[in-house]
C-alpha cells in the first residue's frame, strides 16, 4: 500500500469564505452582489462573480506557496502583451493599476468572463486555426524571456518527482521496485548522452530553443465561440497558470489524441497553421514521447502534494491504490517503447 497524508480541514483554502471572496472582490473597487460560482479548478480557487454594475467577472485565488508575487505579475504581463500583439488571450484586468491583488494573506487576481466550449479536436479546420494561435503566442514568447517563472526540464518534471514520491513512501509497495526500475529506464532514454545528444532523432530536451510558453495547453484551456456577423469568434486561450519557458512542442503535442495515424493527422494540422505564421523545427518532434513521459511523473506527484486539500481526495479517490499505480507501471513501459520508436509525422 501507499503512503498518503490524511486530508487537512484547516487546509489554507479553508479560510476562502463566502465572505472573504465579497471582501477581496469589494478591495479592488468592483461592487459584487453576492452571487458567484466555483468553477472547475483544482490548482487554484476560481469564481464566476456577478457585479451591481458591470460584467461579470472571474476571480483566481491563487494557491498559497506555489507562486511568488513575481511570478505571478510575469505570468500577467506575458499575457498582455499577447493581448497587446491581438493574440486572443483572457487576460487579467488591471484595477486600482496592478493586476496582483491581497487579501487575507491571499495573492488574486480579476479577469472579464468570456464563455465558449471545447474546440472539436477531430475537426482539422480548428486544428489548423489553433495552430496559426499557437504561433502567434510563440512569437511573442521568443522576443524575451521569463527572468521568476521555471522551465520545463528534465530535473524539475523528471527526477525532483520521481525522488518526491519514493522519499514519501506514496508509491504503493507492491510495485515501488518495478515503478522505479521502470522510471530509471525512461529517465535515462530522455536524458541527454555525454555528447548532448538524446536517443531520440539524436535531439535532447535541452537541445531546443527555450520559448515563453502556455505551458499547459490541453483543450479544457481552449475556448471556442461561434464565428458571428462580423467573423468575430473562433478559439481564445485561458489559464497561463503554467506559463513557463520550455520547447515549442510542450504547446502542441496535448492536443493530440487517439492512435498513432490519428495523432500524425491531428499534428499535420495543427502544423499546417502554426508554419503559416512561424517555422517549426520539426526535430523537436522527437520530444513528444519524452514530454508526455514526464508528465505522467509530474502529474502523480502534483496529486501526492495536493493530497492535504480535501478537494483532491474529493476528486482523484483512486490516486495511491494499487491499481493505480500497477497501471503508471503499465503507461511507464508504454512510453519506454514509444521512445524507441520513430517519432511522430518525421
């Protein structure tokens, strides 16, 4: 069995009222009257919040401890200058002239309420516009860099991970030798060789370009509204939470999904649109099976980190039972043999 830390009903969030949210919303100078929705996030508190007078607007209260101010005001101004650049992007609103607000020892911010649904991923019209989006964003990431916020690298989303769960005994000891024989193996396929090379293409993770980037871009972080009279619509991009520096690709390759053929038509497209805006080097291809690799590794240890906030328990009940982890084995050998394989559209 695994390890987890009982679940905290002092947990941080405990103290994010009702009223503490009215409060926070009513130090910025908005007027809320009282009605406001939790929204999905498990990261963050989020609140749809309705105003006297005005829009509506959406509150983030950010975790406590996961980013600093400076973080957070780089991850704001990288967004604005994509709203700048007319990259359709929400961005925060800027109330009382910054972005950052406290209150009762927590960092928020406020941003216009913008709806949509979930982009049709199997439609190669929306892929290829997503595309043209996403090189617009990296345009703008590669004129400068991020000086607070990390990169995406093989210590902070392979290794740091992978010690977190073993040195917290959460991996489940039933399988703890074989995950770990498992993990070795495909840490060592994605580390670069004495040369700075990688197995895969000969093309490492340190080998590419360092971008600005979304950082987390899955479709719940894409929003589609219909094209209107005016052709205004199509896809807006949310949540630059994760915003982080790391290789084009991270943007590209979790919009992808279903069998190989199919995840090749799916990249083809969104491709197609982004090298209408801004060249891909195509070698970075050879990092999605290491990209998606590490995520699995960040993801069950984001979950064993998270587990003190009820919300999680309430959420991911099988994290930490056998068969979860028998199953990260089982995804763990599935990568080892898609890293040796040739990579995708090469």
């Amino acid at each position: 069995m695994s390890h987890l830390p009982d679940t905290a009903p002092d947990h941080p969030y405990a103290a994010l009222t009702p009223d503490c949210v009215i409060d926070a919303l009513c130090s910025t100078a908005l007027v809320p009257d009282g009605r406001f929705t939790a929204l999905s996030s498990y990261e963050n508190r989020v609140y749809l919040a309705h105003q006297d007078v005005g829009d509506r607007v959406v509150a983030k209260f950010y975790r406590p401890g996961r980013w600093s101010r400076a973080q957070i005001e780089e991850e704001h101004s990288f967004s604005q200058e994509l709203v700048e650049s007319e990259v359709p992007v929400v961005a925060p609103l800027v109330l009382q002239g910054q972005t950052v607000h406290e209150h009762a020892g927590f960092l928020f911010s406020v941003s216009p309420w913008r709806g949509g649904r979930r982009p049709e991923l199997d439609d190669w019209e929306v892929l290829e516009w997503i595309g043209r989006f996403l090189a617009r964003i990296h345009t703008v990431g590669s004129t400068q860099s991020f000086a607070h916020r990390p990169a995406l690298d093989l210590q902070s989303f392979g290794h740091e991970p992978m010690n977190y769960l073993l040195d917290n005994d959460v991996v489940a000891l039933e399988v703890r030798s074989r995950w770990l024989l498992a993990c070795e193996r495909a840490l060592h396929l994605i580390a670069p060789a004495a040369d700075g090379l990688s197995h895969a293409g000969h093309f490492g993770l340190h080998s590419a370009t360092q971008i600005r980037l979304h950082g987390d871009c899955h479709p719940g972080n894409i929003l589609w509204t219909p094209l209107d009279d005016q052709g205004h619509g199509g896809p807006h991009f949310v949540d630059l939470d994760d915003a982080r520096s790391g290789p084009a690709v991270q943007d590209l390759w979790m919009l992808l999904s279903g069998e190989r053929s199919q995840q090749t038509q799916q990249l083809s497209a969104l491709l197609e649109g982004y090298e209408q805006f801004r060249p891909f080097d195509r070698r970075e291809l050879a990092l999605i099976e290491p990209l998606r690799t590490l995520r699995l590794l960040h993801y069950s240890a984001w979950l064993a980190r998270r587990w003190q906030d009820p919300i999680f328990a309430i959420n991911f009940p099988w994290f930490g039972t056998l068969d979860y982890w028998q199953s990260q084995v089982d995804m763990l050998h599935e990568q080892i043999e898609a890293m040796q394989r040739e990579p995708l559209y090469a």
